[in-house]
C-alpha cells in the first residue's frame, strides 16, 4: 500500500512538472478551439479578426487574442482588448524556447489597426500608435483579387 502511494505521489509531482513547464502555452487545435486567431501558415478564424475590426471602427468594446507560431511551434500571443477608447495591448513571448533576451510579456496602449500592403502584395494588419512608439505585425493575409 505505502508503494502504491509513493508511485501515486511521484506520478502527480512528475505531471506537475511537466504540465508547468510551458505556463500557458498552448498548441494551435486549442487555440482554434478556444476562438483565437491563429496565425501560421495561413490565418484561421480570420471572421473573427474582421468582427474585432467592425467593433473597433463602431467604438464597441471587445478583446480578441492572435496567436502565431514559431518554426518550432512554440506560440507567441497577442491579446487586444478594446474599450471604446483605445486598445489594451499585450505581446507574450515567454513560451518561445529562442526569444533571447527580450523573452516574456510586453504591454502598451495603442489607438489603431492599421492595413498595409507589402511587396509581395499581401495586406499586413498592424497594432499602431503605441505609447512606446512599437508597431508589430498582427497578421498578413493574401490581398483578395
């Protein structure tokens, strides 16, 4: 009895570890799942990006979460949350294994969703006019013909 205990006390702690170790984190089923847009190869819940775009223009409340993916699938997040008057933004790092020095969570106030096209002709959805003067890619989608 005292052995199967001991097994059962192991077995939790070793979960435990094991389930903390990517605090968070993540993989892209879930965050389909979970109503985030995913941004890897392709955008997916991308209605759900254009609806945040809507409430924005419409001065309406609401908060969305893009997550991308690292080459080696560790996700990176980004959660808008807007409030009538600006965008509460947070960009979050801290489960990419290769973030170097500038690992972990990023905040700051932004006032705008910005649309650029790049030269390979597809548009680039920007978090812009930031207090700390960033401007950070949300997504790139193929530019509809």
């Amino acid at each position: 009895m005292e052995r199967f205990i001991l097994i059962v006390i192991i077995f939790l702690a070793a979960s435990s570890i094991i389930g903390c170790s990517k605090s968070g984190a993540y993989g892209s089923e879930e965050a389909i799942k979970r109503g985030d847009v995913v941004y890897q190869n392709e955008v997916v819940n991308l209605e759900r990006f254009e609806q945040f775009l809507i409430n924005l223009s419409n001065k309406k409340e609401d908060t969305i979460r893009v997550t991308g993916y690292t080459h080696e699938g560790d996700p990176i997040f980004q959660d808008l949350q807007f409030d009538r008057e600006v965008i509460h933004y947070t960009y979050d790092n801290s489960n990419d294994e290769y973030a170097g020095k500038d690992k972990g969570k990023e905040t700051d106030v932004c006032k705008e969703v910005i649309e650029k096209e790049n030269i390979q002709g597809e548009i680039e959805y920007l978090i812009s006019g930031c207090s700390k003067n960033l401007e950070r890619n949300l997504i790139r989608i193929e530019k509809k013909h």
